[in-house]
C-alpha cells in the first residue's frame, strides 16, 4: 500500500510531543489538551481519541517501577515505612505528571500512523 504511514517515526515525533506527520507542529496546546491541528502542516488533531488509554499506560509503568523500588527500599525505610511511602509517592506522582504527555502523544500517533478513527478517512 502506497498509503503506509510509518509508527515507528510518528512516535519518535509525538514523543517529543511533536506532530506525528511532520514533527514540527506542536500536538497540545496545554499540559495534556491536545491542538485542533497542526500549526505546521494543517494536520487537524480533531480525529485522535486517546481518551484513558494513556493513563492506564502510565499506571502499568509506574506501578512496575514503584513495584521494584519497593523491593530495594523496604530493608533500608525498615524503621521508617512513612518515608518510604512518602518517597514512593512522590516518585509515583512525579513520574506520571512527567510520562503522561509523551505516551498521549504515542497513543495519538499510533492512531495516525494506523489510520483508526477518523485519521483514515481524510489523509492530509
Ligand atoms: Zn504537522
């Protein structure tokens, strides 16, 4: 198919929360809202729906890294399990606030490259 769109590079591009077409255009126009289109090419945003894929991503990876963090950390908080929690917490939080926007923009070019929704039928 003459059509193909290449993933791989389309969420290189989002990733750094970058149009997943031309990697020029910004994809959100605030933390996790996403532009109408692109300010670059024209490529019109409206079609993605990332909805709460995203953030089960992001929980999926971070629990597994709390998960292992924990094993290591457990011995030496032994006498002070409410550090650990806080320093748990705090990596967990900071670690989704900093992961959310790059996986959005992966599942967003994911939906391009593909084709699904609304980004199949008009192929700007
Ligand atoms: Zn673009």
């Amino acid at each position: 198919m003459s059509d193909q769109r290449d993933t791989k590079d389309a969420v290189l591009k989002s990733m750094r929360l970058r149009c997943p077409k031309c990697g020029e255009g910004h994809l959100f126009s605030g933390y996790l809202k996403v532009a109408p289109s692109c300010d670059s090419c024209g490529l019109d945003f409206t079609p993605q729906r990332a909805d709460d894929g995203p953030a089960y991503i992001v929980i999926l990876l971070v629990c597994h890294f709390v998960g292992v963090a924990l094993h290591f950390l457990y011995r030496p908080f032994l006498d002070n399990p409410l550090m650990l929690a806080v320093i748990l917490s705090g990596g967990a939080i900071a670690l989704c606030l900093v992961l959310l926007p790059p996986v959005k923009g992966m599942v967003i070019a994911v939906q391009w490259a593909r084709g699904m929704h609304g980004f199949g039928a008009r192929r700007v």
